[in-house]
C-alpha cells in the first residue's frame, strides 16, 4: 500500500476544487478543513474519505466512495479525500 502526503487546502478556491479535475489519482492525499459533506460529482477515480473531529481523530472511514455520489460526517470538522487504496503518511 503506497503511503502519501497529505496537501491542506488552504483557500477557499482550493476547497471548492478539492481533487477535482485530476485524470488519475494525484501522489497526494487533500485535507479539507471546516468540512462535513463532500461529493464526487465529476470524479474520475475512488475515493477513501477519512472524517477527522476537531483533534484531528479518524471519526469514520468511508471507503470506495464511487464518482456521483454524496457522503456527510455532521460531527466532523476536517476530511481527508485519499486515492482509493493509498494510506496517508500523517495529519496535517
């Protein structure tokens, strides 16, 4: 299993975009902070969702999230979107 970094988007143009846009699955893992619903509209890859509370504990994983679909954490307050299969090196 390939171990990646993990990229904070860190502007609200970056959080919008998320890893949209990207053909293949980047050499990177996204935060995406004050986030508690994502979608993959537009996707072309799966997705691993790891949900973070406000410490930045793993709440829930959401594996193989398909490109269409929408997935929520209310308690959340970070997530991490993961190329399918890859685990991430540390938090951010």
């Amino acid at each position: 299993m390939e171990s990646l970094p993990i990229v904070v988007a860190d502007t609200p143009r970056a959080r919008l975009r998320g890893l949209l846009g990207h053909r293949v699955p980047p050499p990177f893992a996204l935060r995406l902070e004050r986030c508690r619903c994502v979608h993959t509209v537009g996707m072309r890859f799966v997705l691993d969702l790891h949900w973070l509370d406000a410490g930045g504990a793993v709440l829930r994983v959401d594996r193989a999230v398909a490109p269409g679909r929408v997935r929520a954490c209310w308690r959340a307050r970070a997530v991490v979107e993961v190329p399918v299969g890859a685990s991430i090196l540390s938090p951010s």
